[in-house]
C-alpha cells in the first residue's frame, strides 16, 4: 500500500480523535487553561510510546509505524494547536497559566512516553 495513503489514513483518524477528545474534555473543564488539546497530547505521548515499544518488540513494519506513529499519533497530537494556545494565554496575561501549559506538557509528555516504552 501506498506510505502517503497510510498517512493520510492514520492522520485523519487521529485528528477526529483529537475534535472528539477535546470537545469531550473542554466540555468538562473550566478556567483559560487549553484542556482539551493538554489531554490529547498527553493521551498522543502515551500512545507513541507504547507503539514504538511494540514495533520495535514485534518487529513490526515500516508501514505499521507510518499508520500508527506518524499518522495516527501525528493527527492526534498538535504542536501548532499547543503554540496558538500558549501564545492566546501570554497575550491575554495568564502568564502564570501558559507558564504552567508549557511545563506540564514537556514535563509529563515525555514521562508519559518513557514509562510507555519501560512498561512495553
């Protein structure tokens, strides 16, 4: 099949999953801090770790990796979508807050893809 058409299959799926996710948490949340976008990166973090555990224990295919990894973790997850929100915050003075957004998803991101690869 087609690397470009997995891709693209993976990232649409994942960016739905993102819409429903967000939707889901910010509907739940309240206050400036960007929920919904914070759950699925974290959400997208645990996943890609735990995807990249099974290729590599599995030995699974380069095509797997392109559905899952870079299609599906890539359209679920949104570094342009974290940067407008950090940006929104600065410039509407919750400093504290995107201080806080950008620290915890670095912080926790990448704990959260660490214990996935030590627990796989």
């Amino acid at each position: 099949m087609n690397h470009l058409l997995l891709i693209f299959v993976g990232g649409g799926v994942g960016s739905v999953l993102r819409y429903l996710v967000g939707r889901m948490v910010s509907g739940s949340c309240q206050g400036s801090f960007p929920w919904g976008t914070f759950t699925a990166n974290i959400i997208g973090c645990l996943l890609i770790g735990l995807i990249t555990a099974a290729i590599a224990r599995w030995h699974l295919t380069e095509e797997i990796r392109l559905l899952l990894v870079v299609g599906l973790c890539g359209g679920f997850t949104t570094f342009s979508t974290f940067s407008n929100e950090t940006f929104q915050l600065l410039s509407s003075d919750h400093v504290a807050t995107a201080l806080a957004y950008v620290a915890s998803s670095i912080v926790i991101g990448v704990t959260m893809t660490m214990i996935a690869i030590k627990l796989s």
